[in-house]
C-alpha cells in the first residue's frame, strides 16, 4: 500500500521522481521566475499537494519574504517536507485541494502534479478552491501530466517517455507500471481542457506557461 498517490512512497520519492518525470525540476525554476517577475513582496503562498516540500526548500533559497502554506491528503509526505524544511516558519495542513476553504488570503497557489489524479468533477472543486484562496490580482500555476489531442500523438508521447524513463535506469517493469497508471491512477487532461476549466472557474487570464511533449504549466490570475 502507498502512502501517497504518486507513484513512490514519501521516503524514496525524492530519488525517484527525477528519474520518472522528464523536466520535473523545470517545472520549479519556471515558477519561481514567473513568480518573481510578477513582482508580490511579502509573498503568501499555498503549495497544494506539496509532496515533499521540494517547491518551498528552492524558494527559501533565494527569496526571504515569502510565508508559506504547504498542504497534502498524505501524512507521510508532509513528514517528509518537515524535515526538509526543518527550522523554517511554515503552515503545514493535511488536506487535499478538494478539502481547502481558504478565502481571499494568498498572492500565489501552486499546484505541482498534484491534481491529475482527479476526476473531472473533484478536478474543477480543487481548482475553484484554488481560485477562491487567492486575492484579487494573485495567481494560480498548475503543472501536470497532460494528454495529447488524439491517440495518435499521445502514442507517440508515451513512446518518448518510455525513452526517458529507460535511459534514466528504470527497469521494464517499472516503465509498465508507470504507464499502466495512466487513464488509472493519473487521469491527465489536454492543455485546451485545462484552459477551458480554469477560465470556468473565474481567472480574468489564463496562460500556457511552459510545455513538453508530456507535461504542461499553466498560469491563470484572479
Ligand atoms: C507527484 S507528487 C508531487 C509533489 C510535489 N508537488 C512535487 O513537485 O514534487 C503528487 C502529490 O500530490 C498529492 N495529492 C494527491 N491527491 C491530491 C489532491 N487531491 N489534492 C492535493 N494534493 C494531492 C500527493 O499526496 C503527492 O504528495
């Protein structure tokens, strides 16, 4: 049984995502550069689905006016951003986006790889909980696993993955189960259904931050 729903137990996440996930420390160094040339001092910021807390540990390493609030439904992972983040000022909750009633308090929410585990429904309800947790002008960045617009080119996504996880040393049978996850476990959306939603949802704009052949960054303001 995993204590969490990626695909890595929180004491080997860490170790492994890196191999997994293609890109998985762009998605960081992106966000932290749109977040500072957005230009909020005093940041308050929600991290949901934090996971390890690997997103707040960079922060803390360049910036010094930024509050945290970290959230993830997993105990184990939020044991785990403790210590990585031990001695540092930070709100940690036990919660899924789902579950947020936050209320007009933070100037930026991230969302990495954490919503696309969830169905259309739980999908829109964590995203507006995103929306409702920023202040006017405060932005939502999400990045996730995508699908592609057809088959076709979701075959070949899939193919390209398969190429990263292999040259990265993960064993046939660990590529299998990765890619068995997929329309399982991990329900990812195209980039057009992202924006659709996230424009459903209230944001005044909504933007393609950053894409790969497999994953997309979103960034949308209130
Ligand atoms: C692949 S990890 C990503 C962790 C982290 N954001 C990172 O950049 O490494 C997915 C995380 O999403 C969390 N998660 C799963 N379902 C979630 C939900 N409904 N809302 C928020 N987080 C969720 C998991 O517990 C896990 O920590």
């Amino acid at each position: 049984m995993k204590d969490n729903r990626s695909a890595y137990n929180s004491n080997i996440y860490d170790e492994n995502i890196v191999n997994t996930l293609p890109y998985y420390r762009e998605f960081h160094g992106q966000i932290i550069d749109l977040v500072n040339k957005l230009g909020y001092k005093d940041v308050d910021w929600l991290d949901t689905g934090c996971g390890t807390g690997t997103l707040a540990g960079m922060v803390f390493d360049i910036r010094d006016d930024v509050k945290f609030t970290l959230c993830d439904p997993s105990q184990s992972m939020l044991e785990q951003a403790k210590e990585k983040l031990s001695g540092k000022d930070i709100r940690f909750i036990n919660a899924s986006s789902q579950q947020l009633e936050f209320k007009d308090e933070f100037d930026v929410v991230t969302a990495v790889q954490s919503h696309h585990y969830l169905k259309s429904d739980e999908r829109r309800i964590a995203v507006k909980n995103c929306y409702n947790a920023l202040r006017e002008n405060g932005v939502f960045i999400t990045f996730e696993n995508i699908r592609m617009s057809t088959d076709e080119s979701d075959a070949i996504a899939l193919s390209r993955w398969t190429g990263f996880m292999t040259d990265h040393g993960k064993t046939d049978e660990d590529v299998k189960n990765q890619l068995e996850r997929r329309g399982v476990e991990v329900l990812p959306i195209t980039i057009e259904e992202h924006i659709k939603l996230l424009r459903e949802c209230g944001f005044k704009s909504v933007d393609l931050l950053w894409t790969s052949y497999l994953q997309a960054g979103l960034w949308a303001v209130k």
